[in-house]
C-alpha cells in the first residue's frame, strides 16, 4: 500500500519529503525488496534531497535487511554524521553474517554506547556461540555501562541459563525485585528457565507458582504465550533435573488446566517417560499425543525411539523409525544409538552403513553414537571393534567432519575457567595436573577403576588410562577442588554427555571429600553427594 502511494505521488510529480521516504524505505525493509530500496536510494540522490540522519538510517537499515551488506558498509563509512542507531543497524548486520571481529570494532569506536548498543553486541555474541565473552562484556557493562532495561535483563538471564552461571541469575532476580519489576511475564519466564538450567527447581517452582497467583484470573491474549511457555519450561526443568515423575504430574496438570500443550513440552514429557523406562506409561504418552494431534516429526520420532529403547523396547523404536516419513541424520542416529543400549553393536553399524548407501550424510553426532556403538558389551571381539572404529575414523576424515571437542567450563569470581582434553593453558595446570594425579591415586584405594572401554583408540593399557584421567570435566573438578573451600558446592557445565568414566570419577571424588558436585551435560544435570547421582547411573 505505501509503495502503491508512493508511486501514485510520482505520477501526480508531488515531491515527497524526508518523512515520506522513511516511510517508503521501511516498507521495502519490511518487505525484504532490495530493488525497490536501492532504486528510491538512487532517485534521493539524483533529486539532491537532503540526507538526514533519520533518512539515511533508513537507506542502512533497508541495506542491511534485505542482504546488501556491502552498500550498508560502503553508505555508512560515507556517512559524515552517525548516530548510535547507525552504529547498532551495522553491529546487527555484521553479526548477522557472523561477522563478530568487525562487530565488536563497530562497538569498539561506537563514541557513546547506549543501552540498546550494549542489548544489540550482547545478543550478536549469544546468538554467535560467544556467551562466555558475552558474560564478560556483560560484567563490564555494569561496571562502566548504562542501567540495564527489560530487554538486558532478559538477555543476562539468558546468558545464566546458557552457562548454568547461578550467582549471576541471582543477582538479576534481586536486581528486579529492588527495582519493583517482578510481575514482567518475559522477565518472570526467563527467570524460570534460569533456575531450571541451573538444576534449582525449588526456586523456579516459586517463581512459577508466584507468577500464575499474581492475578487469581486468567492470561490475557498478550500474555498467553508466556505462560505456555512457562509450563513448558518447568516440563523441561523436572526432565533435566532428573525430577521425571514431578515431570509427568506437571503436564498432567497442563492439560487438566487446558492450558495448550506446545511441541516443546510434547518432547520434554516423552523424555520423561524414556527416563521412567516404563513401557505401559511411556505408551499411554504416546496415544494422548497422538489424540491431540501431534504427527511424528524429527524431534518427536527421534524422542519416541529414544523412549522405547531405553523402556525395553527395541521393536517398538524399530517400528517408529520404520513408519516416520522422510528419515533425516537426527532419525537414523537416533535408532543406532538405540541399538547401541541394547547391546546391538553390529546392527547399529550396519545402519550406519546403509544410512550412507541412502544418501543421508553423517554428521559428527553419528560418528560418536557409532565410535560408541563399537564399545558396547555386545561386540565381543576386541579386533572387530577396533577395525570398525578404525574403518569410522577413516571416513570422518574422508569426509572432513571432526568429533565435537568435548569442553567443561567452571564460573569463580565472576571468571569463567574452560579446559578441554590434556589442556595445558590453564596458568594453573601444573597444580590442576598434579593434584588430579594425586587424587586418582586415592581414589583407586577405595575402589575407583577407570573405564577403559571409553577409549576409541588402539593403544596401550597405560596410554589408555593417561587419556582417560585427562578428560576436560575432570580437570574443571580439580580445579574447582583446589579453588574453593571444602564446603562450597562445585558446579561444572559440559558441552557433550559425560562419560561413564568420568561420572564414575565424580562419583567417587564426593564420597571421599565429602563434596557436592553439580555437572550439567547435554543431556542432563547430575548431582553428586555422599557418591551417589542423582540420575541412578542413567543417563
């Protein structure tokens, strides 16, 4: 309709003014019509219309949203005046297309930096993969930055979710109630997810249950959203924090409520059941989502295998992945690592093999569910399962795909510390590498034995047990040992599934020094204390 009028004025010779044509031009952003944008751009500058700043920005911010990256740059260098809208509409689009070195050299020079500044370079670097450089940024904002507003807010509990960085979130959720702000339903939801990823479910329940009596009626349309949302976050939480039955009772209770039952909570609550590993439970799930109205998509077949593997049912998984339409790498790696649980390491291979003879590309997922595969109790011969891990890496080389570095990280002093497999550049790894010796020592003597079956390479026994004792969630454990007080619970987040090793490790390390250790891997948290886990070893 406004390109339409706008048209209309040309033809009618009426000349349009700067409002006029921000207009326009945000109607070609809205529109993603960079032909338009470009050629009202050319016809301001054969007119000489004035170029404010307003208009100007406009022109960037078509540019930029209609993916000329290249004459966004070139006008904004050329711009003799640049406000921080400019500056934040070129941070975006370098984020946009990765770009985060020349991002943050935008945020860098920008010469006064506005609270939407501050939100526009912290969600670039989340967005990114960048969090732990985002947390520092973050800190620095507080330091020498503007007040937050809603959206930083929203975004620091984010970042506490991400990395399970507890103090933080605490700190933010008093930060709202001193502000009075406590009733914000995007805040009070943030908030929940925060506390469920950083295995506090007695707080995200209070929060939940505060923000659901706050008004004794019922959610607006506006708010309708969140407060799927919220349910659905808490179905998640009791999952992750291995709580599966209080998982259960609450989407009863979301569908008691009639509260609309998302995706998201379908997944979570399927899940659940997995970890119940009750086979009549897990399929009554399964027929009320069925009733619903909920078909079998990627997430959800490869839920359900998952289910009914870990419920005892390999035909049950074997019957889904069969009758699930257009099977894609998430589906295939799903029902060959339901095999592997079940001790089928030759059949999970052999999926392998035929996913590849179907087209479907591996990716590094598939090969360590496969690696994986190989080490299973089912594949006797030790030469067969290093010729198939052997023959597996060959082909990940082949086809330039690397496994996934596993990665622990640990949050002391608003610091926080990442190590990696055999990771020397720690400044303190000399003291971490020596009392992790010491340690392993001790443990062995109240019956701690590594798990050489982890191991994917042929070697020697004695390098098997050095690879093993320098795992990454192993060193963040010492570290955090030798760096706190003997009453501070340890909190380690890992970027893949621990292993069986070093759970077993952990488990041992708090039975001996009497600590609580927190680790939350990709599936899970696990909460160590007096050498137990909270997920019963089932994970």
């Amino acid at each position: 309709m406004v390109l339409e009028l706008f048209k209309e004025m040309q033809f009618d010779r009426v000349c349009p003014n700067q409002f006029t044509l921000s207009s326009v031009l945000k109607s070609c952003s809205s529109l993603s019509d960079f032909r338009t944008g470009k050629g009202i751009h050319g016809w301001i500058l054969r007119h000489g219309i004035d170029l404010d700043m307003v208009l100007e920005n406009s022109i960037l911010d078509v540019y930029v949203k209609c993916g000329g990256f290249d004459y966004a740059e070139r006008l904004f260098e050329a711009m003799e005046e640049r406000d921080t809208v400019a500056w934040n509409i070129m941070m975006g689009a370098c984020m946009h297309v990765g770009d985060m070195e020349k991002a943050l050299d935008l945020f860098r020079r920008l010469p006064f930096k506005d609270v939407a500044s501050w939100n526009t370079i912290l969600y670039g670097l989340m967005q990114n993969g960048h969090e732990r450089y985002a947390l520092e940024l973050l800190y620095e904002m507080v330091e020498n930055g503007p007040p937050f507003n809603r959206v930083t807010f929203s975004e620091a509990l984010v970042l506490a979710s991400s990395l399970s960085v507890l103090e933080l979130g605490r700190q933010i959720h008093g930060c709202l109630l001193r502000l009075g702000i406590p009733n914000d339903g995007i805040l009070q939801t943030s908030l929940i997810d925060m506390y469920c990823k950083c295995g506090k479910m007695e707080k995200a329940t209070l929060v939940f249950k505060t923000m659901h009596l706050r008004a004794n009626s019922k959610f607006t349309c506006h708010e309708t959203k969140t407060e799927i949302v919220s349910w659905s976050s808490m179905v998640s939480g009791y999952v992750h924090n291995g709580e599966y039955e209080y998982a259960l009772l609450t989407f009863c209770s979301m569908v008691r409520e009639r509260i609309l039952v998302d995706r998201f909570s379908v997944t979570s609550v399927v899940s659940a059941c997995a970890n119940v590993g009750i086979l009549l439970l897990g399929q009554h799930i399964h027929a009320h989502i069925q009733k619903i109205g909920y078909k079998i998509d990627v997430h959800l077949g490869s839920s359900y295998i998952d289910m009914y593997a870990k419920c005892g049912s390999l035909n049950d998984a074997r019957m889904i992945f069969k009758q699930t339409d257009d099977l894609n790498v998430v589906l295939w790696t799903s029902m060959i690592s339901a095999c592997a649980l079940h001790g089928q390491g030759r059949e999970a291979v052999q999926l392998f093999e035929l996913m590849i003879k179907e087209g479907i590309k591996p990716n590094e997922v598939s090969f360590v569910v496969v690696l994986n595969a190989c080490s299973h109790a089912g594949l006797l011969e030790e030469g067969f399962k290093w010729e198939e891990a052997a023959d597996i890496r060959r082909l990940m080389q082949k086809r330039g795909i690397n496994k996934i570095a596993g990665q622990s990280w640990i949050q002391l002093k608003n610091q926080v510390h990442s190590f990696v497999m055999s990771d020397r550049s720690h400044p303190h790894s000399a003291q971490i590498y020596s009392y992790l010796d010491e340690l392993i020592g001790r443990l062995k003597e109240i019956g701690y034995s590594s798990d050489m079956k982890m191991v994917m390479q042929d070697v020697e026994e004695e390098q098997q047990e050095v690879l093993l004792s320098h795992h990454s969630e192993k060193l963040a454990v010492a570290y955090g040992i030798i760096s706190t007080t003997s009453g501070t619970p340890i909190r380690i987040m890992k970027n893949l599934r621990v292993c069986t090793d070093c759970h077993n490790f952990i488990k041992y390390t708090c039975q001996l020094l009497d600590r609580e250790i927190i680790v939350r891997d990709s599936h899970r948290f696990h909460h160590f204390k007096h050498g137990l886990c909270s997920c019963g070893d089932y994970w």
